[in-house]
C-alpha cells in the first residue's frame, strides 16, 4: 500500500487527552438545538470550544451530534483536525458498541483525502468494508482522491474494479474522480478511456483530462482537448485557463496563447490571480515580454507569485537586469522575498557577474535561515564560481550538510566553466553518487577541452555502469566521435540512438550529420538530415560543409538553393560553409557571385572570415594578384588567417615574391604562419632566411605542431607521430612501409623531397619522408585489417604532395579505398585517383 508522512500533531489526540483538552476548554453556553452552530465555526479552538460542550451536556453519546461533529473535523481536513476526528469517531464506536455510519466513513475518508492523508483514507476505506458497510456513490470520489494525491495506482485500480461491480460507473462524479486519478498517475491512456466511454460530461471531466495532459508535458493534446471541449459548448472554468495556459507556455506558441486569450473573453471567465500568473508566464516564455510586462503593470495587487513568475522567466531568458528591477520593485512594496525570489535573484547576480550584490544574497539567505536549501547553496555555489571566487564556493560546498549529487554537479559545472578539468576529474572520481547531469557534464569538459578518446571512453564507462543516456550525452559523444574520424563508432552511436529510442531532436540530428560528415560517410550523414522532420539554418549548414569536407562542391550548392526555395534566411555561417566548398572544388566564378549576393541579396556584410574564404578561393586556383587586389580592399584590417591562406596560395604556386610581399604587412605572425613562412624559404632553399623565421620562433617559445594521425581498428583508435617509432608494432609496420615503398619504386614513384624542409642530405631526407605519420597509420592499416578493407586516417596537418601520391598509389597496387581527412577536408584515394582530383 502506498504510504505517506505523519507528522506530530500541534495538539495530542489520544483518547484520553481529547478529555482533558475538553476539561480545560472554555464553555460554550448550548443546547440539543444549537448543533446548527457548527455551520459558523470557522477554528479549531472554536470547534474543541464547541465539542468540549457537546461532551458536558451529554451529546456525544447522540449519533446526530457526534455525525456532525466529526463531518465539521474532517470539512477542516488538517493533520490535527483529523486526529480529533477520528478519536471522536472511535470514542463514539467503543461508547455505543456501533461500527459507525457510512455518512461517518465517508466524512472521514474525505477529510483524510483533503490532508493528503491518503494512506488513512485508504485504510478507513478497507476497514468499512470489512465491517460490512457498503460504500456509496460518495464514497469513491473521496478514496480516490487520496489514490490520486499518493499516486496510489494499483490501489486505485482496484477502486476502479469495485466501481465496476456496484453498477457505479454511470456517476458522472465517480468518472470525473476517475479521470483525475489517472490523469495524476501518469496514466493518461486509462483516463482518456474513462472520459470517452462518458455519456454526460460537464466542465470538470474535460479539465481533468486537459490538466493531466498539460500537466504530463503533453501541452499539443491539452490543448487540442480544449479546443475540443469549445466545439462541444462547455463553457470553461478559471481551472481549465490556467491549464490550457500553461500548455501553450510550454509549447512557447505565441499564435496559440493569443486563441486562448481571445476563448478567455468570448467565455466570459473573469480574470483570477491564478490565470494572470499563468499568461503572464506564457508571454514570457513563448518571448512576448511586453504583453507580460503590460499585464503584470495592469495588476493592482502584484503577490509574492507573481513577481516570483516575472523574475524567474526573465533570468531563465537572460534579461538579468530585468529581473533585478522586478526584485527592486517587489522590495519597494513590502514584498518579503521567499526561496524562489532568492534563487533567481542569485542567478540574475550570476548571469551579471555581480559578484557585491550575490554577496548581498549570500548574506540574506544566511540572516533569514534559507542556506539550508540546497537550491539555494548550489545556486550560491555557482555564482561564486561564476565570478572567479572558487575558494569561496568550494567553502560553501564543504559547509553543505546534506550535498546533494545537485550540489556536487553544481561544483562539477563551476570547476569546468572556470578552466579546471584536472580538478574536475577528481571531484567526479569523488561523487558517492552520480546522475546522467554528472556524466554529462563530464563529457562536455572533456570535449570541451579536445579529449575525444577520453570522451569515449567515459562514454563507454557509462554503458558498463547501466547509465542510460540521453539527448544531450549523445550529441557530445557524437562530437568526439566525429573529431576521431571513428566511423565503425559512428555507426554505433547512430544505431545505439535508434536503438535505445533516443529522440533526434534539431541539437541531435545536426551533431550526427556533422559526425558522419567528419567520418567521412556522406551518404549517411545526408541520410539524417533527409529524415529530420525540422531542420533550421545551423542543420543546413552542416549539411552544406559535409559536403563540401568530402569532395561534393555541387551537392553544397544544390542544397543551398534548397534550403532558399523552402524559406530558411541564410545566415553568415552558412556563407562560410559555402565559399570553402568553391575554394576545395576550384568553382572561382560561383564563389564570387555567392560572395557578391551576400551583401546584394540576402543582406549580410562579408566578415574576415568570408574575405580568409575568398583569398583562399583566388589563391588556390593561381590568382594571386586577385587576391592580393582583395586584401588591400578589405573594410576591416586583414588577419592572420587571411594572410596564412595567401601565403599558402603562395607556397603552392612557388611565388616567393608574393610570399615575401605578405609576410612584411604580418606585423605579429601566429606560430602556422612562422612554419608556414619557413616553409616557403626551405622549399626555395633559402636556408639562412629559414633560420631568421626559426630564431624568431624559438624567441617568442613557439614550437612547430607536429604531424599526428589517428586510424581506427576494431574499435581502437591509434595515434602515430612523425618519425615516432613507440608503436606497440613497430616492426611490423617498418617492414610493410618497406615492402610498400619497394612496391612503389617498381610502379615508377619517386619520394618529392621537396616536401622534405630541412638542411640535410636525400638520404635523410627520404627518410624522414617515409616517417610522416599518414604513412605510418596506412601501413598499420594494411597489416591489421581484411583485404579489401578501407583504411580511414584521420590527420591534424595538411597532407603534403609526396603523401598525396603515396596514398594515390598504394590504392591502386593494394586494392584499397583509402580515405584521408586533413584540416581541410577529405580524400578519397580509389584505384590510384584522389576524389580532390589533386586540387588541394
């Protein structure tokens, strides 16, 4: 049986004490015919006053007296009027060797059911019956409500089955408690049931079906209901407003709230403070703040809830300063701030940085006892470590009595947001108790922080551990996974979301194209995005750079003129995304007529980052004045990335003029843009100048990024470095890289050592070639995979012109489709061709 709380009662209500709580009453002058003066009494000390006389004249032995008395304890329906109550009801029943009066059970069982005493009701309820007192049609509303309060369904059901049984379940009261109590439980399918096969249905049937939808984050079908319920002349309540409202606010339909408010005059139902709260909350929430500002301005007598509504929903919207002001105002009327007001003025301080006036809180909460709710110290918590101040957040945390795992993912969160993973790391170690917001956290500060392996591993962590995950832990697992070039993963991670029923929502959907995409599967991550059911500008633009990553320059555009004819505004990102997949495909006319049509057409002004695109357009395909001409017509001083694309531009197309020429406007060069430079000088064999470039890096403590690949094998991902020889099997992968290049000298190739930037002799240099670490993970790749098999690297630098061959090659002689992602995009090596038809 369900169970609840049973607190102490202000007043002992033992048999005995109930007499000498009477005893010591004052009297209350009364004969038989004043009874009717129970309807008046409105305290519990006028009612002991009163019951006190009933005892001294002698009428708690007469069955009208006690009935009344007993109906008027549980009308009251508080812990201590329940105990009277029933100490009453027992007295009587020991006094008149009687079990009672079905009108008593029933008075009872409805007053414990008021209390939220639904264990008692219940219990009374068996305990009639058990006497041999048959239970009416009152009889049912009462015990269910108790069912509903406690959430007691299989009780419940079985209420329902005696229902049944009496031939009771005509009642449209019964129904309607029927109704709510499913409705309560969740059980929303049984409650639709019940309100269909009514043939008669008031007001109340429709508003406990329409609350319980509304209620159990079900908002399209309550208000569908509603509308439903208007069509059939039912004239609503203030009840069914409040609900309808708060299904729209939930919805955050801002068209639909204005239907409603318009159903609000046509019914008639005059406005409550109920029904104020709640449009004010869902102008708020579906983002019309001035018709919620109009409204709360309107209201004469502005409670403690309504401004609570104000504050919190312009906190949650990042209108902190608004809800200060809303704080500021309640102050000014006498208002006494409670928990809630505390919490989202602490959040207002936090989202501000206001680390005086969070003190401020800090300091009332401690004066007015509320740092004992664990709201208040997490919230506390993250406003000091919002504003720098760790230590002190980490005293409250250790201050904290009973610290929630609310309040540890509170410090989780604090810890990350101010940089200090390692830290973090061990607090999660630390947690006696984790929820997924742990596990979350967690992962998002791992790939937050570029530790994609770790990543997955805590992922794969939780599966061990039974944690079932969710949207949020999927989208971050699905970047890590896309970072890592795992595409045997990738399918995982997408079955596993199919699988487990997470839904695919707009987040979701779009971190699963950017993941297949940066796997290099773009028939997959195209076939997401065509089964997303909404897709917004950001899921378009991941669409168009996936296929602009993997070679599909006209796929990129095709899907740009798509998302126009279907009404999605472009936005600057978009642009990026397109003009990068002009520059890989070397689509020079289109990519200027995009750039054109930004300003022309769709109003958007080019930012550097769509001029670096451009230059690195022009430059790529050998238009260096072009660019040149570009960059000195920029409205905004060039940056280092711009002049880093223009210097590659240069190095490709061997222009040291030009590279010089740019490298003296680079007044303060980023370390790419050093090697880059010194790159260009070895490629011209201009070493004393490579040595300046190399002084001046190792001046500033700079130190060249080196040449990394990963390869996934079996679910392993592994990591080779340029000229590492660490591997596990290294000697293995010696001999094949041996046998590939003897291969490869047969079929004609000779190693470009011009890739080779370093003052040292051919034999050095050939060395040092056959050690990059792409041909490292390909020759790992061919001994520890199936013939046939495709080999997937994923690398962090440019892949150099000499790999670019060697991959050409080893696809052909080994029958392998080779697929190699660079930092600018992929390629797809097949029977001796490169998808990027060697323009790179």
């Amino acid at each position: 049986m369900a169970s609840t709380l049973h607190l102490v009662p202000l007043v002992s209500a033992s048999p005995n004490s109930i007499t000498t709580d009477i005893t010591k009453s004052k009297t209350i002058p009364m004969d038989t015919s004043s009874i009717g003066s129970l309807k008046n009494l409105k305290t519990m000390e006028e009612l002991r006053q009163l019951h006190c006389n009933i005892t001294k004249i002698g009428l708690n032995h007469k069955l009208s007296a006690i009935t009344e008395l007993v109906a008027k304890y549980a009308e009251m329906g508080t812990f201590e009027s329940m105990d009277y109550a029933r100490r009453a009801f027992e007295l009587f029943k020991e006094d008149k060797d009687t079990n009672g009066t079905l009108f008593m059970y029933n008075s009872l069982i409805r007053g414990y059911s008021a209390a939220g005493l639904g264990d008692d009701a219940i219990s009374l309820y068996v305990q009639m019956v058990m006497m041999g007192i048959l239970p009416d049609k009152y009889t049912f509303p009462f015990v269910l409500s108790g069912c509903a309060k406690l959430e007691a369904f299989s009780e419940g059901i079985q209420f329902h089955g005696a229902v049944v049984k009496m031939g009771l379940e005509d009642d449209v009261f019964i129904r309607n408690s029927l109704i709510h109590f499913y409705a309560e439980c969740g059980e929303l399918v049984h409650g639709q049931k019940v309100f269909d096969g009514m043939a008669e249905r008031n007001v109340v049937s429709w508003t406990s079906l329409i609350c319980g939808y509304a209620r159990r984050d079900l908002p399209k079908e309550a208000v569908s209901l509603f509308f439903e319920m208007m069509n059939a002349g039912i004239k609503p309540n203030s009840v069914t407003m409040v609900c309808v409202i708060s299904a729209c606010a939930k919805l955050g339909d801002l068209e639909l709230g204005e239907r409603i408010c318009a159903c609000i005059e046509e019914s008639g139902v005059k406005l409550n403070a109920f029904m104020v709260n709640a449009l004010v909350d869902m102008f708020l929430k579906c983002g019309d703040v001035d018709a919620a500002n109009k409204l709360f301005d309107e209201c004469s007598d502005k409670s403690l809830i309504l401004c609570n509504t104000m504050m919190s929903n312009y906190v949650r919207r990042g209108l902190p300063r608004q809800g200060l002001h809303i704080f500021n105002e309640m102050l000014r009327h006498g208002l006494r701030p409670d928990r809630v007001t505390l919490l989202s003025t602490i959040s207002a301080c936090s989202q501000l940085g206001d680390f005086l006036s969070g003190k401020g809180c800090h300091c009332y909460a401690l004066r007015n006892g509320l740092e004992g709710w664990d709201s208040i110290s997490n919230a506390i918590i993250d406003l000091y470590m919002t504003c720098g101040k760790q230590e002190m957040a980490c005293k409250i945390f250790d201050r904290m009595p009973n610290r929630t795992v609310v309040s540890w993912n509170s410090l989780l969160a604090g810890l990350i947001r101010n940089g200090d993973v390692e830290s973090t790391w061990r607090i999660f170690n630390e947690m006696p108790e984790r929820d997924l917001v742990s596990w979350n956290t967690m992962l998002g500060a791992l790939v937050e922080e570029n530790r994609y392996e770790e990543a997955i591993e805590l992922f794969q962590a939780m599966q061990t551990k039974g944690i079932k995950a969710d949207r949020v832990t999927m989208v971050e697992v699905a970047s890590a996974c896309g970072f890592l070039g795992a595409l045997d993963l990738a399918k995982w991670i997408h079955s596993y979301c199919q699988k487990t029923e997470i839904h695919s929502d707009l987040r979701l959907g779009t971190a699963l194209v950017d993941m297949f995409a940066r796997c290099g599967d773009p028939y997959n991550a195209m076939q997401v995005f065509n089964s997303m059911p909404r897709r917004d500008v950001s899921a378009w633009t991941t669409a168009i750079g996936a296929m602009a990553m993997n070679g599909k320059g006209e796929k990129s555009l095709e899907l740009f003129d798509e998302m126009l004819r279907q009404g999605v505004k472009p936005d600057g990102v978009v642009f990026v995304a397109l003009l990068t997949a002009c520059s890989h495909g070397g689509y020079v006319e289109q990519g200027q007529e995009l750039f054109k049509s930004m300003k022309e057409l769709h109003g958007i002004s080019p930012e550097a980052v769509h001029y670096g695109c451009m230059v690195d357009l022009l430059g790529r395909a050998g238009l260096l004045k072009e660019a040149s001409d570009l960059i000195k017509s920029m409205p905004m001083e060039p940056n280092d990335v711009i002049w880093g694309s223009f210097l590659a531009a240069c190095r490709t197309h061997r222009n040291i003029e030009m590279a010089t020429y740019a490298a003296e406007r680079v007044k303060e060069l980023r370390s790419g843009i050093h090697v880059l430079l010194s790159n260009i000088y070895a490629s011209f064999g201009k070493w004393t100048d490579v040595a300046k470039v190399r002084v001046r890096l190792k001046e500033k403590g700079i130190t060249k990024v080196p040449g990394t690949s990963l390869i996934e094998v079996n679910g392993t991902i592994h990591e080779f470095t340029s000229t590492d020889d660490s591997h596990p099997e290294q000697s293995q992968i010696s001999d094949m890289l041996e046998e590939i290049n003897c291969r490869l000298r047969d079929a004609g190739h000779e190693p470009d050592l011009a890739n080779v930037l370093l003052d040292v002799d051919e034999f050095e240099k050939e060395y040092f070639l056959s050690r990059h670490s792409e041909k490292l993970a390909m020759a790992y790749g061919l001994i520890s995979t199936g013939q046939g098999m495709p080999i997937r690297v994923v690398k962090n630098l440019r892949i150099c012109s000499d790999c670019h061959s060697f991959a050409k090659l080893v696809s052909q002689i080994y029958g392998r489709e080779i697929v190699i992602r660079d930092n600018h995009r992929f390629h797809f090596f097949r029977d001796g061709r490169c998808s990027c038809n060697d323009y790179w």
